[in-house]
C-alpha cells in the first residue's frame, strides 16, 4: 500500500470516528435532557403547561346574615354570577364582542378599550352582579378570556323599615353604613382558592380543583324585633306625614337589658335600591343628630333635687307669677301655676320651678347628676357616626346657663342618649350600655341613683299624660 492511499484511508477513518463520537454526543445530550426533564426536573414543562391551560381564582365566601331577635332576617347574601375578562387571552376582534356588549349594556368600542387597554392584567371585571338569564347568555357566546365569577348579592328583606339600623354593603359587599359596617369583621367569611381549566378555546371550564374550600361569615342576631320595629316605623311616618314635619326619629329600648326593640328615622331609604341616593339619605338621625332635649330632662332636674336631700315629694315651689328674672333674663312658664309641688311641676312643665332647683343645687353636683343619666357620653352601642352631644363644663357656668339647664338648654343630646337616659328611671336609677345585639342575661351596670327616688320621679311622671297634664296625647289606653 503506497502511503498516499494511507494517508487516505486514515483520514477516512478519523473522520468516521469523529461522526461515532458527535453521534454518541447527541444521543447522550438527548438522553440527559430526557433525564433532567422526567427525572431531576420533571415539574418544569408541568408548571409551563399550567400556566397556560390553568388559573387560580378566588372563591366568595358567603356573607353571614343579619337576623332579628326571632330569627327573621333582615340581611341575606343571595348568589349571583359576575362577568369577567382575561385581556391578555381575549382575541379583541372577535365578532361576538358585539353581542357581548350588547348583553352587558356597553358598545362595541367600549368593551375592545377594556382589552386593549389592560393588556398586562390578567383579570378585570366586565360587569357585576348580573341576572341568572344573562350569565347563561353570556355563557352561550363562549367568547375565549371571558368568564363567569360566582359571587353574593346583598337584600334586605324589611327594606326601608330597617335601613338605618341595619345599613347597606358596596359591590364588594363590604359594609358600609350601618351595623353592617359596624360588624363588617364577624359578617365577612374567609375566600377559599379554586383552580380552574382553561379549554381549547380560551375559556374557563367551571368546577376545577378546590385547593381551599371558603369559609362562610358568622351570622349577626340583633336586639331589634321586626314586629315592633315595623309598628315603630309606621306610627313615626305617619306622624311626620300628619305635621308636615321635615323629618323624625324614634327609638324604643328594653330598660332592663339596655336591648334597642325598634329604631326608625324619616325619611328613610331603600336599601335595595339606591340609585339617586345621597349620602345625607343615609344619616341615621336617632345616632348621629344632637338637640337641645328641653323639657324631657325636667325629670332628671326634680331627680337631682330629690338626691341632694333639700326636696321631697311634699316640697312646694312658688312659681308665680309664672315668670321668673335671673340677671336679667325673663324665664316663663304657659301661665302662672302659683304654689306647685314637684309632681306638679313635671306635670305643668313648668321652667320656673325646674330653674330654681337647679339654682338651689351646686353647680359641679348638678352635672354630675346629669352625668349620671349618661348625658355626654357615648352609649356603648358602638353604631358607626355615633354623636357624644355636649355637657359644659360647670366651671364657665353663668346663673342664667344653670337656671336654664334645669329645663333642658345650654346641652346637646341625641335621641339614642336620651332613650338610655330615661332606662335609669325606668330601671330603678341603674345606668346600662345600649346594645343593638341580643343578649340572654341583663348586664350588670351601675347604681347611679336609688330606686325610691326614680320610683317617686316615675309616679310624678305618670301626671303628665293625665287629665290637666302638658302630654295628654300620648296617654296609652289601659295601661
């Protein structure tokens, strides 16, 4: 063999060697990459796909009610189905979108911006709470990145009667007026997460894997009774109604629980439809409200002067000539009552009596009376808005703000404050937080005055709706 043809055949050789060598290369990076695919890192190409056919989404937990002391309810959460959109997914030519806008309210062009212009989200919402009719429509349409979203609605069943006491939740149902706002944190349950399927279409199939089932809100029982707070209601719109009145509020409290049974306002509002509303609508004027309470704190001026020790029930007060001067101020009364005892007093209303015990009772003792009843202090019903009113300090007293004190002017109240005020003569002189949630055993409070004296300023106050007495109207037949 010459060595030219050698030559030749070894380079031939090398050549095939070198093709055995890169051919065994390739097979052996084949076969690693097949091995770190399957066997070190067999979740990479899963958790790709995923990402692609797989969401994550979250699941509504269901609002607790809020029920009345029976039972009945007065706020339920009732389900409903949400539109939703994945831009990134949805195909903005689609024809269908037209037929989609259509169903939802919006023009073409207005539900193309919604894609286009959130391109790097993932989820935005097309339209709330809609119909089961129309979340079955758009189910039909089976256009790719839109989807349904199960979600609750909140009603209230007593509507307008229970609006200012019960309150009202936003789109999100979170509370926002109310006692829903005030028990926002016991009412909201906790989201599970649900991971759904996307098909081949781009659309989500419903009823993929619970990762974390949602936990439902605690139910809210309130001291309310939806019989009384119905008559309530009824009897306080047709007084406003009868007078012209620009609006009204009444509030009825069990006096020896502190419970709230019935609270009313007018005007009120529809709590299930809001359209138009203004916040002012949604005042709760029972709570939030102050006014000077005038002759209704006559009672706790006589109670005052009873626990000084310089009155009792035989005390005379020489009212005439039904007009009294204190540094130059002219207090009156309806006309001259002459010589009255104290239930006289309550019965006549008379301001020139009631401004000469407080003028006879020293100043820092006859606010701390007051006081007592729970002026100027909050009620501890913890309602959202809820107005302290106002008692001056003693110290910046005038005679003429004492004098006019002792028949309910120169302090603020609201009707809450004043409703607790009067269940400590009710009670026999004990002080109790208000409550609007129904409680089982009566709360212990304090004693702030003793039982005889709330129990002679009560049969001084049973005179007024009598015969001769200044509230006659509002005497209650066989009772």
């Amino acid at each position: 063999m010459s060595r030219s043809s050698k030559t030749v055949k070894q380079i031939g050789q090398w050549r095939l060697n070198l093709v055995r060598i890169l051919f065994i290369a390739m097979v052996g990076l084949l076969c690693w990459r097949l091995a770190d695919i399957q066997v070190i890192h067999p979740d990479f190409l899963r958790h790709q796909g995923d990402a692609r056919h797989l969401r994550q989404v979250p699941v509504v937990a269901h609002r607790g009610m809020v029920i009345d002391r029976h039972g009945e309810p007065l706020a339920i959460s009732t389900p409903v189905h949400s539109v939703w959109i994945n831009p990134q997914d949805a195909d903005v030519n689609d024809p269908r979108l037209a037929k989609l806008a259509k169903l939802l309210g919006y023009t073409s062009n207005q539900i193309k911006q919604k894609i286009t212009q959130n391109q790097s989200r993932e989820f935005v919402y097309l339209k709330r709470r809609i119909t089961p009719e129309l979340s079955s429509q758009v189910k039909q349409l089976g256009i790719s990145g839109v989807a349904l979203q199960r979600e609750y609605k909140r009603y209230y069943p007593a509507g307008e009667v229970t609006s200012h006491i019960v309150g009202f939740t936003n789109v999100d149902d979170v509370g926002q007026e109310g006692l829903e706002l005030t028990y926002d944190a016991v009412l909201t349950g906790r989201p599970g997460l649900q991971r759904m399927v996307r098909d081949s279409r781009g659309n989500y199939v419903e009823g993929g894997e619970l990762i974390s089932p949602a936990k439902a809100g605690e139910n809210v029982q309130l001291s309310i009774d939806l019989r009384i707070q119905y008559l309530t209601y009824q009897a306080l719109k047709k007084a406003v109604e009868e007078h012209q009145a620009k609006s009204g509020t009444a509030v009825v409290v069990d006096t020896h629980t502190g419970e709230v049974l019935a609270m009313a306002n007018q005007p009120s509002f529809n709590p299930n439809n809001r359209t138009g509303l203004r916040p002012s609508d949604f005042r709760n004027r029972a709570v939030t409200d102050l006014f000077e309470p005038g002759s209704t704190v006559k009672p706790f001026t006589v109670a005052s002067g009873i626990k000084s020790g310089n009155y009792d029930t035989s005390t005379i007060i020489n009212t005439h000539p039904g007009i009294y001067r204190v540094s130059g101020h002219p207090i009156k009364d309806f006309r001259d009552y002459g010589e009255i005892d104290l239930a006289t007093l309550i019965q006549k209303s008379s301001n020139v009596g009631a401004s000469k015990i407080a003028l006879s009772l020293e100043p820092d003792q006859l606010w701390h009376d007051f006081a007592s009843f729970g002026l100027g202090e909050a009620t501890g019903a913890y309602f959202p808005g809820e107005a302290m009113g106002t008692m001056p300090d003693p110290q910046s007293w005038r005679t003429i703000d004492i004098a006019t004190l002792g028949y309910g002017y120169g302090l603020s109240t609201s009707a809450l404050q004043l409703a607790r005020a009067y269940t400590v003569l009710a009670d026999g002189g004990i002080l109790k937080p208000i409550t609007f949630i129904k409680t089982d055993k009566i709360p212990r409070g304090r004693r702030e005055f003793s039982a005889d004296i709330m129990h002679d300023v009560l049969s001084m106050m049973n005179k007024v709706v009598e015969p001769g007495g200044t509230a006659t109207r509002a005497a209650v037949v066989n009772y």
